[in-house]
C-alpha cells in the first residue's frame, strides 16, 4: 500500500509542480511579448505564403496556355500542330 502511496503522491507533486511554472510563465512579461512576437512573425509568413500561392497559380496559366499552343498549333506560324 505504502507504493501506491508513494506513486500517487509524487504524481501529484509534479502535477502541482507544472501548473506552478505554468502560471508564472503565463505572468511573466518576456513571455507576453515573445508570444507577440510569434504572432507577428506567422502573420508575415502567412501573408508570404499567400502572395507565393498567387504566383505560382499565375505561372501554372502561363504554362498551361503555352503547352497547350505547342500541342494545338499557332495562327502565327511559328509552331505546327503535333501529329500523334
């Protein structure tokens, strides 16, 4: 019995434990602002990555049409039509 004890005992010191740090992590300043900062940060990347999206779409219409005047053949004389 005295184990078990002993097990249920040390679970709850470490569970006192980490909700004590957690709390004094979540009042310390530098992790407000470093929580700020990240925030930011995935704004900026988001935005990125938003504007890389737009130009890759871009450029996948630009290559389709291009690909697509090669296997059809052009009025402007300068690709003939692909035989199969």
């Amino acid at each position: 019995m005295s184990e078990s004890f002993a097990a249920i005992t040390v679970a709850l010191i470490s569970t006192i434990g980490v909700v004590l740090v957690g709390l004094m992590q979540l009042f310390k300043k530098e992790a407000r602002e470093n929580a700020r900062v990240n925030h930011e940060d995935h704004a900026i990347v988001q935005q990125q990555l938003r504007m890389i999206f737009k130009s890759v779409g871009r450029v996948d219409d630009k290559l389709e049409k291009h690909l697509d005047q090669h296997t059809e053949g052009t009025t402007s004389g300068k690709t003939l039509k692909r035989n199969p």
